[in-house]
C-alpha cells in the first residue's frame, strides 16, 4: 500500500495509507468480516460488502475507520 499525507477538514494532518480496496483485503470473506464490524461498504458509499466488492475502488484510510473513504 502507498502511503498518503491528507489534511483532514478540521485542519489536522494525517498519513493514511491508500490502494484498490482488493489489495487491502486478503479476500472477499476477510472484507465482508471487516464490514460486519466496521461498516466499511457504507462508509465507503456502497449499499453492501459485495457492491464495494465488485467496484473495487481506490480507497484511503487509516487506523480509524472514520477516515475510509473512496479516492475520487
């Protein structure tokens, strides 16, 4: 994964790292894990696991699950 320098809206300046969400995730049932407990799909923008599955977008995060989001 690469690694990010983002400022956050607050002003805050963050490392994240960011990459395909396939390559973040060993496998679809690791991803729908993660999503069970974290909500990532919809954090993501996506109605389900598999939704974000099938895009595969390029997605930026970090420790915290509040700063997943899709790279536009």
């Amino acid at each position: 994964m690469r690694t990010v320098n983002v400022t956050l809206p607050n002003g805050e300046k963050r490392k994240m790292w960011q990459d395909r969400l396939q390559k973040v995730y060993r496998d679809f049932a690791e991803f729908e894990d993660y999503c069970r407990i974290y909500s990532i799909a919809f954090r993501l923008g996506f109605k389900s696991s598999a939704a974000a599955w099938k895009k595969n977008p390029t997605i930026r995060g970090s420790v915290y699950p509040s700063d997943f989001a899709v790279v536009k």
